[in-house]
C-alpha cells in the first residue's frame, strides 16, 4: 500500500497538471470507487464545473481543495496509481474512475486490486477526522510523541501502523524505523525507556524523508504520476530483506509476522 511518502510523491507529480484545472466529466468504471456521497448523480452534480485550487496531503490520503465548499478527497489503498492523461491515450485495463478536465486531458485512477476511494465531501473531519498527526510536521515533537504513549500497552508494530497513533506510517516504513531505533518489533510500546521513544521519533522522521527524497518505493504496483518507478526500494536497510546479512551487523535478516503483517528485523540489532 503506498505510504506517506508515496502519497507525497504523488501529490507533488500532479500539481502542475491538475492546479487551476476545471473537472468537466467524470466517467466511473467501478462504483465501489466512489464512497462518498452514494449517489453518484450527486457527485457529478456537485463535482463538475469545480475548479482544482491545490493539492494536498494528509496521512495516505490526498486533498483535492476545490473553489466550491467540497474537497475531493482520494486514497489509493493497495494498488492505487493517478496519472494524467491526453483523452485520447488509450485507457488502462485497470483504471477505474477518470476525471475529465477542461484542457482536453483526464486525471485517471487505476486501481489493479479495486480497493481505492474517492470521496466528495463539505467537512473533511468526516474522512481525517482520526487521523494522528503528521509525522513530518513541525507540530510533531518528541515531546508530543512521547504523550502519545501515555496508557499505550500494545506491540509497537501494530501501534505505528495505527493511523489514529501516527498519520501516514504503514508496513515499510514502521519495519524501517523500527531498524534504526534499534527496538524489536514485538516489544510492547509501554516497555520503551525515554532513550528508545526518542530514537524511534527521530527514526520515523528520517525514513519518512529518505523516502520522499527517493520518490517512494515501487514494490509492486506503485509508481510515480509520470510513470517513473520509485527509488526507495534500492535504499531499504531491512524491509524485504528476509534471509540477508544486516548491514549493521551481519546477522541475517528475519521475517515473521506481527499483527498480521509481515515483519522483517535484525536479531543482533533488535533485542
């Protein structure tokens, strides 16, 4: 699923194309796309003829801020991709809701698994409203982060990838932090000494930033507007490593599941 870090790239790759563009159609090939509102005939009614102010992020999602009172909000979920278009290129055989745009372009959403969202919404609060806070924010200080374990018992694994805990941090990135914080995965969040909470916090910020640098990580599906791959994946110091030498220490590097989701950690660097 892309990350904080894809989603950031994304947003950038389409500022160019898509600020002071009008949406003049929208044509959906899957409807389960659209999550808000249900009516699609609402949506189209209150979606076209809309301006695209500026684009935007928060946590995974992106902001599409509109010169009427809605936000167009999207997720990309597991496989999501946004391009931009001419409108005679020829669709992809995944793509799944396209915006038609005012200088004969479209902003298409492929989407190979179907899982991503759309959303056209008069308060954002109903889509962020929990959502934990930005991790690359001024705002998000390690004394903010360290309230933010007050009463907290859970594995750490499971409570960086709650988005309510921290915006935007997802599977590759928590194992990442996690590496460089030297703090095994499955320790529990209410164990950390002061020491550790603030290695983690500057562990998070890093990653996070490596990864924008990179233009995110193209596993799978994941690729940048252009259609450029990321380049985070060649960066990894843990994640998809399973079975080679830590580059820290040597140690192979070990996979095994933790809150349902596979993990990767170095046994000689996460005690």
């Amino acid at each position: 699923m892309p990350e904080l870090p894809e989603v950031e790239t994304v947003v950038r790759g389409l500022r160019d194309s898509l600020e002071g563009r009008t949406i003049t159609g929208l044509r959906t090939y899957w409807p389960r796309h659209i999550a808000a509102p249900a009516d699609t005939a609402e949506l189209k009614h209150r979606l076209l003829g809309s301006q695209i102010l500026s684009l935007g992020r928060r946590g995974k999602y992106l902001l599409f801020q509109l010169d009427s009172p809605d936000t167009l909000i999207m997720h990309l979920k597991m496989s999501g991709n946004l391009g931009v278009f001419d409108a005679a290129d020829p669709l992809h055989r995944h793509d799944r809701t396209v915006f038609e745009l005012d200088n004969g372009q479209e902003l298409r959403f492929e989407d190979m698994r179907k899982f991503g969202k759309v959303y056209l919404v008069a308060n954002t609060e109903t889509v962020l409203g929990k959502l934990g806070p930005e991790p690359l924010e001024d705002s998000f200080t390690l004394a903010s982060f360290r309230q933010r374990f007050a009463g907290r018992s859970r594995v750490i694994k499971p409570l960086l990838l709650d988005q309510t805990f921290v915006a935007g941090v997802g599977n590759i990135y928590a194992d990442e932090a996690l590496h460089q914080a030297g703090i095994h995965p499955q320790r529990r969040a209410d164990t950390l000494t002061k020491g550790e909470v603030a290695r983690l916090h500057a562990a998070i910020r890093a990653v996070l930033q490596t990864g924008i640098d990179k233009q995110g990580a193209t596993l799978t599906t994941y690729r940048q507007p252009d259609g450029r791959l990321g380049g985070m994946q060649n960066e990894f110091a843990i994640y998809d490593r399973g079975g080679e030498p830590c580059f820290r220490c040597g140690q192979p590097v070990v996979k095994i599941v933790v809150g349902g989701r596979g993990t990767h950690y170095c046994p000689g660097c996460q005690k």
